[in-house]
C-alpha cells in the first residue's frame, strides 16, 4: 500500500481563495475545516456493515451511505460550501451542469440562501432528478448529452444573466466539499475501532476521488476509482498523462455519465490513486441488488459502481477492510424494478 505525507496544494487562481483564517482548500487541514464547517447543515450519514454482504465479498465492507443524505448524494456537501460563498459575496444567481445529483445538491442550496439558480442536464437526465430539482423553485434547462453541449450552455448564461458557475470538477468549494464524506467516514471507521486498507469512490467527473485523495493524506490507505467500462474517462485520462474525452456508451450509472474528467480532479488524485476499476454493467446491476438484498440499503447505480470495485478489490485479496462511498441514492424505482426483475441465471 502507499504510503503519503504532507498536504497537497494547488493555485488555481481565485476560487483557491479561502476565508479568513482557514488553511487552503485544497490541504489535509482544508479538508476537515470544511468537515467543521458543514457540521449540522448536512447529515451525519452511518457507516453500514453487512454480515451477508461481507461474507460474499470475503472482507469487510464499510459502507458510507450518502444515499441518505441531504438531496439524496454527497454532492450536497460541496454545493452548501460553494453557494455559502457565493451568498457572502452577493451573488446574483448561481448557474451548474450536471447529470443529476450536483444539481439537486446546488438547486437545494440555492434556495436555503434565497439565490436564483439554473441548471443544466442532459435531455435524457433521469426525470426524477430533474423533478426533485424543479420543486426547488429551480429553472432547469436540457441540452444535449454530452459534457461539452452542457458546457457551452453555462458559458452562455453566465455572459447573458452573468450568472456565478459552480462547477461539479473545477471548483476547490466543490472538491473539498466532497472529501468531507471521505473524512467522516476515516473517523467513523476509527471510532468503531477498525482500520481501512482501502477506500473505493465512483468516478464521473473525479471530485469524490480527489477529495479522497486529500483527506487520506498521510495515511496508510489505498484510494482506488471505480468507473463505468461505458464511460473510461480516468482510465484514458490516466493512461493519456491528462484528461481526454472518450467515447461514452450508454450506461445505467447515469451519475457517471461525464465523457471526461475534471482537470482539477485529476491534478489533485493521478499520482495518489492506487488504481481505477471498469466496471461492466452486469456488474453494476448485480452490486446494487446485492446492497439492496443484504445491506438494506436503496442506492443509485452510480453509488452501485464503487460497491463492485470494493468487491472486485476484496476478491483479488489485496485488502480485508475497504471503506465505500455510497455516493447516493437518487434512483428511478421503474429502473430498480427492472433490474431486480432481470437477476442472473
């Protein structure tokens, strides 16, 4: 396993700025100045352990369920960090793209802090995603569907309602936000007396990676991606030195959906990440029937995917205590049903 000491830091530029006597964002004490920060505003999310569960995966298996979380995903963490700014700053409004669960996050944020807020999803986003983000009050605008088409609809309305961007990748709010359900989970683990070899994160874009990446610092423990095979963008990203856009195929993980990985994520997680899974869909749809049966636990194929990781982690023996985030729960239940409908032989 590898070894890291020190805090990771990068500039990049004025969104690096921090409050007033608060470490850098972006550092292992970042990290848990922001943990202190969204104390109370967000749910203490528990730690779940399933005998059933491990005695299939032949280790144990923490599960950090986000999937009850506020807005349903751990994107509500960084979302409360990054509109918290914008709100003392004076914000006229705040504009994000996303699949689903950033939007959610941002939408509810939004409008604790009484800001407007317009969000961007794909034209197949999962329509209960886009309805939790409406009964917010929130303006929802679909476009495409892939990342760029998205992209270029935030760059517009920034320019023509000079909206505020708070982007799911490349705001430090953002990442540091999300490393806050890492490092709750590293004192959970802690407090019930155990010690993690590993920790398994669903990749998308790569801010729960990277926020992982950072609050294990200086910690004996292994971070390792796991991602859709429909949609490789750590692995090509990995493998190119620097982000690439890959071809994404259809893929039930639709909180997975980004053809590319953020260049901060990246920047913060290529030299730390032990490695990335590619999970296949049968994979996927078999890790979220074997939490729903056996952890009790309704979770969204997204989330679904780090379970298969930690599984396929735990069968190739190279850990016996593996903390995962179980990013979220915003499922369709006519996709739920259809997937408990087709088991395998």
């Amino acid at each position: 396993m590898s070894q890291r000491s020190g805090d990771v830091f990068m500039s990049v530029g004025a969104n690096a700025v921090t409050f007033a006597g608060q470490p850098p964002l972006l550092s292992h004490d970042g990290v848990h100045d922001a943990r202190r920060r969204i104390a109370g505003r967000v749910v203490h999310t528990p730690v779940v352990r399933s005998e059933e569960l491990e005695g299939l995966a032949g280790a144990r298996l923490w599960l950090k369920a986000e999937n009850l979380q506020r807005g349903g995903s751990f994107k509500m963490r960084g979302a409360l960090l990054a509109v918290e700014r914008l709100a003392g700053a004076k914000s006229p409004g705040v504009v994000a793209q996303s699949t689903g669960n950033h939007a959610i996050a941002v939408a509810l944020a939004a409008a604790q802090y009484g800001l407007a807020a317009v969000l961007v999803l794909p034209t197949d986003a999962a329509p209960a995603k886009v309805t939790r983000i409406r009964d917010t009050g929130a303006e929802v605008i679909q476009v495409g569907t892939t990342l760029a088409e998205r992209i270029a609809v935030v760059e517009e309305l920034k320019h023509t309602r000079g909206l505020d961007e708070i982007d799911p990748y490349q705001n430090p709010d953002v990442v540091a936000g999300q490393a806050t359900a890492t490092a709750d989970l590293l004192h959970q683990v802690d407090a019930a007396d155990g010690r993690l070899d590993a920790v398994v994160l669903p990749v998308g874009g790569g801010s729960a990676l990277a926020g992982a990446c950072l609050a294990t610092t200086g910690q004996d423990i292994d971070v390792y991606g796991a991602e859709p095979s429909a949609v490789p963008a750590l692995t090509a990203a990995l493998q190119a030195g620097g982000p690439v856009t890959v071809d994404a195929r259809p893929t039930i993980a639709d909180g997975l959906r980004p053809d590319r990985i953020g260049q901060l994520p990246y920047d913060l997680a290529h030299d730390t990440v032990a490695g990335v899974f590619t999970i296949e869909e049968s994979a996927i749809a078999q890790a979220l029937r074997l939490v729903l049966v056996h952890a009790r636990l309704l979770i969204e194929p997204a989330a679904a995917t780090a379970v298969a990781g930690a599984l396929r982690l735990a069968a190739d023996g190279q850990a016996r205590d593996i903390g995962v985030l179980v990013s979220g729960g915003n499922v369709d239940t006519s996709l739920v049903a259809s997937l408990l409908d087709h088991r395998p032989a």
